[in-house]
C-alpha cells in the first residue's frame, strides 16, 4: 500500500471515529428527550417534525401546516366541550415525567384552574403500571391549594382528602360547591332586583347574607344566612337561618312579635315552601309590615 | 534419467498395483536414487547460473527493470482495492455526517418546542393574549406545535380529574359520556352511557350494573333540562359503590383472620365476624350502607353472646370508628388496639 493512502485512510478511520462518538451522544441525548411523554408525538405532530428537521419532500409543509391546524382546531373544539360539560376551567397543565421504564410511567403533575369563583392549583403524581392487558394507574402525593374567601369551609375536606389522595372526588366537591353558591347568588340577586328597597347585600351577590331593612323601621335588619358546609367526606350541605337585629326600644313597641320563634318559624316556612318562596314571604310581609 | 523417470514410474504403477515387499523395496530404491539425482542436477545448473549471470552482466538492466515493471503490474492489481477502502470510508463518513446534522436539528427543535410550550403556559397562566408574530413558516409550525402539546396536556388533565370526556355521537344526535371512579387514589372501573339528545333527551346504552338507578336519578335531577346535575349524581353513586366494592376488596386481602358471612352486590351490606381474643368469643358485626351515595356505613350493630360487650366503652369507640373510618382501615386500629385477631 502507498504511504500516502495508509495516511488519508489513517485520518478518515480517525474521523468516522469522531463522528461516531458525537453521534452516539446525540442519540442518547435524543432517548433522554423522548422520556418526556408530552414530547412523544405521534401522526400528524411526528409529519411536523420530520419536516422541520428537512427529513421528507420539501413541498409537504404547507400540507402538514394545514393537517396540524385542523388536528388543533378540532381539539380545541373538544377542549371547549369538556370545559363546559365538566363545569371546570383548566389554564395550565405540567406534566414532569419522573419516571419512565418498560411497565412503570410515573410524572408529576400540576393543574391550575378555576371552578366558578374558586381558583385552585392542585399537584400530585401519577403512577401507570402496566401489568399484560390491564394497566392500572394510581395517584399520590396530593397537594391542594384553594383561592378561596371562606377557608375554613374547605379546610377539613383538603386535609382529609390529601389524605386520601382522592382527586376525583376534590374535584366533584369542589363542583357541587361552586353550583351551590352560583344557586345562593342568583337567588340572592333575584330578589334584590324584585325588591330593591328592602333587600340588601351588605357582601355582594357572592356572600352568605342577605339583609332586609326598611327605611321606616330603622335599626331593624332580618338577615338571611345561606351558609354553605362542606363537611370531611365531600358532602356539601346548604344551610338557610333567619337572623333577627331587633334594638330594644322596638321590641318595647312590639311585645307580641316573636323575636325568637322567628328563627324556628323560617325553618318550618323553609320546608313547607322551599328556599324561594320562603324567602318571598319574609320580605313581602316585611314590606307589609309597616 | 528418463530411463530411470520410466522405471520409477513404472515402479509406482508396480507399487500401485501389487502389495509385495519386493516390490515395495524396489520403489523406495528407485525413489531415492531419483531424489540424488535431482539434487546434483540442480547443484549443477547454479554453478552454470552463475556462471551464466557474470557473462550477462550487460543483460542486468533489462532483467532489473524486467523485475521493476513486475512489480508494478502487481501494484497496479492492489491499488483499486486501496481505492475502493477510501472511498468507502469518505462515503461512511458523509453518512454519519449527514446523521450528526440530522440528530442535531430534532434536538434544536425539540428545545424551541419546549421553549415555546413554557412562554405559552405562561402567558395562559397570566392570561395574556397569544401573540402573533409575523414570522416565518418554520416558526409558526413550532408555534401550532407548541399549542397542540399544550391542549394535548389540558384534554388528558380534563380526563384525569373524573371530567365526562363526553363526545358527540349520530352527527350531533346524541352524546357518549364516560363515568370514572377511584379510591383512596387508585383508578378503578370506568362506565360508559349513552345519551339521545333528538328528538327527546333520552338515557341510550350503558354500561352501568342495574343495582344503580339510573333512570331515577335521571328524573329527580331532571336530566332534561339539567344534564350535569343528573351525571354528578350518578357519579356520586358510581364512586360510592366503588368505593365500597373496593373496602371489601382491602378487606378480604388485608384481614384473613376476619370472616366476611355476607355481603350483596351493591355491597350496601356487610356482615363480619371478629374473634376477640380476649372474650374467646366471636363478634357479629353488621354494617349497613343505607346511604348508597356514601362509602361509610349509616348502622354499625354488634352482636355477641357476652351481651355486655358491645357496651363497653371499648367498643363503643369501635362503633365510631366504623362509622367514620372505611373499613379495612378501622379494621387495622381495632387489631393494634388488641380488640379483635
């Protein structure tokens, strides 16, 4: 062999030596980057990747452009849909995946949203074993925050369901809650439009009273309470008490009325004609009354 | 020496022949004397080569530069094989150029997605309004990407939070809506149902277990006007009963000592019995879930042939924790506690 072929030979082993090594690295950092479930594409995102990289025909961007596009328009269509049916709005989903080998997946997941007027941000993992067929997924390490006025409601159903890691059901709670107060605030607002010179809402529409007072009997004030409990399992329990603000010097003038059987008889009005037309009847006989 | 050739060959047809040792002998006889020959002869013709090569001296250019084009021709036969080996390791290495380059453009473009998909969670989370740069082709395609990773994220956190996944079925006519439920963290059955919505709202196929009355709840949650409240309590009791399917599960794996004698497919009954290892008495314990949108149990009643013991404050205390703890983790404390084995 010539000496000056054994050279270039010598030097091109060396490079393909080189390359290889960098090529090799690039692949692993490639499987790193696959890991992460959320940049594992499949159809048309992996049409678009091939044509970012130049792999493929060179005139199939526009049309992979244009397949994407519908592909996102229709999910968001059904992000719409779910949105509304679900009765929730997520604004942010990260998805961290932690672990990812044969059988087990696990990621670490954080969701922000909002729930009416409650806004929430809620951690955990999610673990997905895959055992033949089945394959069965479990959550753990749950961590709730809650962006809410009333904190205390909530306290001990966070706490007990950290506990439980049951997702699930902090979210159908949280729902029923949130339906519950958007009850209380139409009807609250309902009956200050009717009635808008006795019915007050000293905390706004969003608030657990409502006050009834008259301009001719001053001092006087009926207060609705519509609390709603939440209790350690999930159940949501709205609670309606009348509360009477009576100064003295009136129930002087009036010994017949009943300051403290008003409560009780709310509670019987309450079950013989419901939240509404109990309500009704308080302030129209309030209005009456003077 | 050709005579001696033709006897020596015709000794070896002899040979070949006939197995006698006469014969035998005779061959190796005229082989060696064959070989010595062979050997004077040759010494013979190197003292005339020699002699032969000093004469010529004059005939030693042509013969060296005879030698010379031999080797050339020879080289001449190598050299394409030399050829072809740096052709074939300039093509390998232009293969694993063009695979460096094609690795390094996915993992940039791996990195801008991923860029892109932070600075849109971040502008969601803020609320601002997408901005929409004029910019080219390539980055759009990155920033449409980037959106689909996103919603692809939002529709699967949809799904992981219990929501109905519901999707549109007979063009527009109906919807299909999925029931998830789980426990204490793990993911259990899912339940399918269908829903007509033209010309009525009406409850389609199903696959959720008759014991759960599905039609009921659709008319006390007047699922025609109010879908949402109707499928949020029928989640309610999907979930309870799972829940309670999934107690008694726990308990049957966790609790061998403890023997279940009835249970019901609602699993809205259950009826165990302990061994109290102090009484040496059995315990008859009857749990009833009179609330099927619960998981905990509205009755606990203990039978006993000592009829003071489901008196005891001991037990009494047992009574609460069966009433407020799911069961399989109550069982756990009542046996810590030493009450039952």
């Amino acid at each position: 062999m010539s000496e000056e072929n054994m050279e270039e030979v010598q030097m091109l082993e060396a490079q393909i030596e080189r390359l290889q090594a960098e090529v090799e690295a690039l692949q692993r950092q490639q499987q790193d980057n696959q890991k992460d479930i959320t940049f594992q594409f499949r159809g048309q995102m992996q049409d678009a990747i091939a044509s970012l990289c130049g792999r493929g025909p060179v005139g199939e961007k526009e049309r992979v452009m244009s397949s994407l596009k519908e592909e996102v328009e229709e999910m968001e269509e059904d992000l719409r849909r779910q949105t509304q049916m679900n009765g929730i709005t997520l604004n942010g989903c990260n998805a961290k995946t932690l672990r990812s080998s044969g059988s087990k997946v696990v990621q670490q997941l954080c969701l922000s949203g909002r729930c009416s007027e409650l806004d929430f941000q809620v951690e955990f993992k999610l673990s997905e074993v895959k055992d033949g067929q089945k394959s069965q997924r479990t959550i753990s390490d749950l961590n709730v925050v809650l962006d809410s006025n009333d904190l205390q409601t909530f306290s001990s159903f966070v706490s007990s369901v950290e506990e439980s890691c049951d997702l699930l059901l902090f979210f159908r709670t949280l729902r029923t809650f949130s339906d519950r107060c958007d009850d209380r605030s139409r009807t609250f607002q309902h009956f200050q439009q009717k009635y808008p010179s006795v019915v007050s809402l000293p905390g706004g529409c969003r608030s657990e009273v409502m006050a009834l007072s008259h301009a001719e009997l001053s001092g006087c004030v009926l207060f609705v309470r519509w609390s709603i409990d939440v209790s350690r399992e999930g159940g949501v329990s709205p609670n309606i008490e009348l509360l009477t603000k009576i100064p003295d010097q009136a129930l002087m003038l009036f010994p017949c009325w009943p300051v403290g059987g008003a409560a009780e008889a709310f509670q019987s009005l309450l079950r013989i004609l419901g939240v509404e037309g109990a309500m009704e009847s308080i302030i129209v006989s309030f209005q009456q009354e003077v | 020496m050709i005579a001696n050739c033709l006897e020596f060959s015709s000794g070896v047809a002899v040979v070949g022949g006939v197995a006698n040792d006469d014969a035998a002998a005779k061959f190796k006889n005229l082989y060696w004397m064959f070989v010595a020959q062979q050997r004077h002869y040759s010494q013979r013709n190197k003292e005339k080569d020699s002699r032969n090569m000093e004469a010529a001296s004059t005939k030693a250019g042509v013969l060296s530069h005879l030698s010379l084009l031999e080797v050339q021709a020879r080289s001449r036969r190598t050299q394409p094989q030399q050829q072809s080996r740096v052709k074939e390791l300039k093509a390998k290495v232009e293969a694993l150029k063009v695979q460096k380059q094609q690795l390094e453009a996915e993992i940039e473009t791996h990195q801008n997605l991923q860029k892109l998909r932070l600075s849109l969670d971040k502008q969601c989370a803020d609320e601002e309004d997408v901005e929409m740069e004029e910019d080219s082709e390539n980055s759009q395609l990155l920033r449409l990407m980037a959106r689909h990773t996103q919603l692809k994220d939002l529709l699967h956190a949809h799904h992981l939070i219990g929501g109905y996944d519901i999707i549109k079925t007979h063009q527009g006519k109906g919807v299909c809506v999925s029931l998830a439920t789980a426990y204490e963290g793990v993911y259990l059955d899912t339940y399918n149902l269908e829903i007509d919505l033209k010309p009525t709202v009406k409850i389609g196929r199903h696959n959720i277990p008759p014991f759960i009355p599905v039609n009921s709840l659709a008319e006390v949650n007047d699922m025609q006007t109010n879908m949402r409240a109707f499928l949020d309590a029928l989640s309610q009791h999907l979930n309870a009963f799972a829940g309670r399917k999934q107690q008694l599960k726990l308990l049957r794996e966790q609790h061998k000592s403890v023997e279940v004698m009835e249970s019901n497919v609602l699993c809205s009954i259950l009826v165990l019995m302990f061994k109290v290892p102090s009484a040496k008495t059995a315990v008859l314990c009857t749990l009833d879930y009179t609330d099927h949108s619960s998981c905990l149990p509205t009755r606990v009643h203990f039978e006993c042939e000592d009829k003071q013991l489901p008196d005891s404050d001991q037990w009494k205390k047992n009574c609460s924790l069966l009433m407020e703890t799911p069961v399989h983790t109550a069982l756990t404390a009542m046996k810590k506690m030493g009450d039952i084995v």
